[in-house]
C-alpha cells in the first residue's frame, strides 16, 4: 500500500491507536456496580447469562438496543475507510 512519506507500518500503528483508544473509552464507561435482576425500565427479568457476560448490567437486550439507538451508541467500525478518519 502506498503511504507517501510515512514510514513502514505508519498506517497500521494509526489503526491500532484508533482501537486501543476505543476500547479504553468503552471500558472507562463500564459500570463498576452489581447487575441488577431486572431491568430498570421495563421491569423484565434479566437472564443470568447476561448479568454475568456485562457487569453492571442494568437493562434486558431489548431495552439496551432502544437506549443505543435512541442515544447514538457509537459504531466500532470505521466504515468511511478514508484514511483522515484514522488520523487523530
């Protein structure tokens, strides 16, 4: 892949950077309290498997899916695949 003037593995270690700083976003925004046993907005139960795969855990799948959408859950993918979109 042409790079221009940047050094061998430039491009790569910019990816890198964009993964590592997302996933430390995402862990620093984990909850750090007990999962609850039902879910706070509709009052459901939620499955054990869940409450131990996401600590924290304060609503069921369904809820979880409306809150993201409703509130612009980030996507994890650069889909743009243009390389100023990897430049921090």
């Amino acid at each position: 892949m042409a790079s221009g003037w940047a050094r061998d593995g430039a491009v790569q270690e910019q990816i890198d950077a964009t993964v590592e700083s997302e996933i430390g976003r995402i862990r620093s925004r984990r909850p750090t309290t007990e999962s609850l046993t039902h879910c706070e907005d509709c009052g459901d139960e939620i499955p054990a498997a869940r409450r131990q795969a996401v600590p924290g855990v304060r609503r069921c799948i369904p809820c979880q899916a409306e809150d993201d959408a409703q509130h612009g859950a980030r996507s994890l993918y650069n889909r743009r695949g243009s390389k100023d979109s990897q430049l921090k």
